[in-house]
C-alpha cells in the first residue's frame, strides 16, 4: 500500500443518501483570495465525490496566490457515534510521508554529512548490492529493492510489530528486482532504508530530526506519528469497506510497518504549511529543492516521471509535484504547483477509494479555469486554421511573415489536395503548451477514421502565429 496515487482505480459506488455535514475554520469566512463563487464550486465537487464513493468525509486546503487560501471538511469523521469532520482533524497522510524523508535527507546532505550519490553500503553494508545502490536511487524508487507492501490491505503477518532492520532482512536481502538504476518500481523499502540512513547520519530517531528540522520551523503544530497507535477521538477515524457494503473500521498496521515511509497524519492545514514551504524555499537551498523536483532518468536516458520522494508531472499545462498516500483506512492527495503558487490537499478515511485523488483533481482544474478559457480559444483558432487549409485557404492576417512564407500557395494546395479527402476531424485535442524561443507552443492531435496528425503550432507574445504544422503519426 502506501502508494503514489490511485488514479486508475475506478471510483466506488453508493447508492444510499449520505448526510454530509461542512464545518470550516472561520477564516476562510472573511476575506479570502477565492471568490464565493469558487468556494461554492469546491464544495460541490466535495459533497459529489463524497456521495458517490462512499467515502465518509474529506478535508480540504487550498494554496492559492502563494497563501492558504480556503480550509474546509466535508462529512462524517466517526460514524458511530456520528461525529462531523472538521478541519483541525487529523488524517493519516499515507505514502506522502516520503516526501518528509527526502527532505531530511537532503538536510543532511547540504550539511555534507552525506551525499546523494554515497553507496548504501556506507551505512547499511549487508543489504544486497548495497555497495551498487546509492541513496539517490533509495528515493527515486531505481533501486531495485523489493517492495514490502504491495498489497491494497493489511496482511495478518502487518499487525504484527515489526523493527526496520526485519523489514530488511526479509526485504533488502534478498536479490534485486533488477539492477539498480534500470527500472522504475514503487517500493516501500527504499524509504525504510533511507529513514535508517538519516538517523545514522543525524544521531537522532527520524521523528526527532523532523520535528526539529521540518515541522517546527514551518509551524506545522499538529503533527502526529501513527506507525504502531491509531489517531485520538477528536481525529479522524479510517475506514473500509467491501464493495457496496458498509463502512467497517480499519484494522492498524503493527509497530513498525509504516516507518519512515508512511508514518505521518496531520490535518490539511499542516500540509498546506509544507507546500508553501516548498514554493519559498523555505527548509532547502533552491540547489536542493531543484534536485527533489528534477525527473530521475534510467541508465538508458528513459524518464520517470518521479524526483526525489515526489512525483514530477505536467498537469493542466502546468508543472506539477505530486504524491498520494494510502495505508489502513485512509487515503490522501497533495498536488503542488509550485510555478504558479498553488497547492491542492484532500485527505479521506476510506481505503479503497478513489475520492481524494478525484478532488483533488477538479479542484486543480477550477484553479486553472482561466487558463483552460484561453487555451480553449487557442485550440479554437488552431481547429479553424486546420479547417481553412484543408479548403486551401489561409486567413494571413493570423500570422507572421515568417509563417506567411512557410504557406506558400503551393503549400496550400497540397494541404488541401491531400486533406480536404479525409472530411472533418473527428477529434481535435490539445495534448501541450510549453515556452521556448519567447514564443508559446501548443499541440494538438487531429484523428481521423484512419490517419491521425500532430499538430504544432507556435504563438508570439503578440498573438500572431510564427508556426502552424501537421506530421502524420503511425
């Protein structure tokens, strides 16, 4: 469990009514940097997910302009007795604990008590190949080191207490899942390992050298630490369900199995306080947190899509870091955009479920409305360009000269000589938009019945377009 995110899960189904129940801080009642028209938005995409899944309650915080912008909780945090969620609760935040190890690790390594690149056989010298592994490859999930919870529950052997060094001698001794830095493969292990790294490297347990190096400074109060100890009553309680029956509670994981990997719960607000940490700089140097937010490349050159503890993504046509979280009962979702001064958290306490990660993504959407309007003109224009070349004509008055000397009449004849055959697209979908050159380039796939084009163009900071191409795909 404890994985990056549950996207490909379909969301379950509820059938009955749920009483929701929304209590907020009251600031988000003064003035705020959303509209009532937005909270109101985000409200409804809550209660929905909420109805439809199942899922008793959820806790939001939005991080917009650069400053928590709305706090809100929406359902049930106990259902016997029936307790309404509120926003100072705590939810366990599952796999996005990894994040905070990353960090500590890369306190240390600005201290040169260790590097990214030191060998794990410098601290932990009888775990396979450790003398091949570095701590890079720990966090990147390139390591190789078999995952010890693959599994979407707790297995009966998991309620039992466990220490770190058992997890690895059943885990880390064993032969690699593949030679390090070949593969990407999501494992609970790697992290183990590098919480062990940072207490030998610190001198102090991994929760002490957090307190003091990450959570105070930020003011994150309410931290806790739920490996081995459910939450208290006046926090969220998890639970599960099977199929379309009723929520049972959770069982909690022994001792031990949640370690440096997934050990954290705290309420949304304590999150957000970290995504603005990670938007200023304010733990790391910017040298460290380019390092955490980098795509680790395979030996090969192949992407990963992931940095350091965190998952790098282009979302919404914006940069995006990103993790989710899911141990017993619980399942959570950050996606921080750090370009833009924008963060999204969700926090549940159903496991299986999807409703945080479909919150959360809606949300980010509505975020980002203006910029999809724009864009949508933009593809609108693009849609008719490619409809006049298929007629042969082009309205000139849209580009530049250099673009007008691209579309040469003989150029125009031939688009429409070979296009104008295939009728109308049947989809025409922007698929990117990125800077370069001081121009913006967007693209877009038009598929036909049986052919389908990529479609490049680029735009100049006055509107003009530079660009306007079509490459067959196979």
């Amino acid at each position: 469990m404890c994985a990056l995110g549950r996207h490909q899960r379909p969301p379950f189904i509820f059938l009955a009514a749920v009483c929701l129940s929304c209590t907020s801080f009251a600031q988000t009642q003064a003035k705020s940097p959303v509209s009532l028209e937005f909270r109101e938005q985000v409200d409804q995409i809550a209660r929905q997910a909420l109805e439809s899944t199942g899922v008793p309650s959820a806790s939001i915080a939005i991080v917009k302009d650069g400053q928590i912008a709305y706090i809100q909780a929406y359902g049930h945090a106990r259902l016997e007795p029936h307790i309404p969620a509120r926003p100072e609760m705590r939810y366990s935040v599952g796999s996005i604990s990894k994040q905070f190890t990353a960090t500590a690790i890369l306190i240390l390594a600005e201290e040169h008590k260790l590097s990214l690149d030191d060998p794990v056989s410098r601290y932990l010298p009888t775990l396979t190949r450790a003398n091949e592994v570095t701590i890079r490859e720990l966090l990147s999930h390139t390591s190789g080191y078999q995952d010890y919870w693959p599994q979407d529950y707790v297995p009966p052997f998991m309620l039992a207490e466990v220490t770190a060094d058992q997890i690895l001698e059943q885990w880390a001794r064993k032969p690699l899942d593949f030679d390090p830095g070949t593969q990407w493969q999501y494992s609970n292990t790697n992290f183990v390992i590098a919480g062990l790294i940072v207490e030998k490297a610190s001198g102090m347990p991994l929760l002490k050298f957090l307190r003091e190096r990450v959570f105070t400074p930020i003011k994150m109060e309410s931290v806790a630490d739920v490996d081995g100890r459910p939450l208290g009553d006046t926090d969220a309680t998890g639970y599960l369900r099977y199929g379309l029956g009723p929520d049972r509670v959770a069982p909690k994981e022994g001792k031990g199995w949640l370690y440096a990997a997934a050990e954290l719960a705290m309420p949304a607000q304590d999150l957000a306080k970290w995504d603005l940490a990670m938007i200023n700089h304010r733990l790391l140097k910017p040298s460290s947190y380019k390092e955490m937010q980098t795509e680790v490349l395979l030996k090969n050159g192949e992407g990963t899509r992931y940095g350091l503890g965190i998952a790098v993504r282009h979302e919404l046509n914006h940069r995006a870091l990103e993790h989710g979280g899911a141990v017993s009962g619980f399942a959570a979702q950050n996606v921080v955009f750090p370009d833009d001064r924008v963060a999204v958290i969700v926090l549940t306490n159903e496991m299986p479920a999807d409703a945080a990660s479909e919150i959360a993504h809606k949300i980010a959407g509505l975020l980002f409305s203006e910029d999809q309007v724009l864009d949508n003109k933009e593809k609108q224009r693009a849609r008719r360009l490619f409809d006049q070349l298929q007629q042969g004509v082009v309205d000139r008055s849209l580009l530049t000269a250099n673009a007008n000397s691209y579309l040469t009449e003989q150029a125009l004849q031939d688009f429409s000589t070979s296009l104008a055959p295939l009728g109308p697209p049947q989809e025409f979908v922007q698929t990117g938009k990125e800077q370069r050159g001081g121009m913006t380039f967007f693209s877009y796939k038009a598929k036909f019945s049986q052919r389908t084009f990529a479609v490049w163009v680029r735009e100049m900071p006055d509107g003009k377009i530079e660009q306007y191409q079509l490459m067959v795909e196979p």
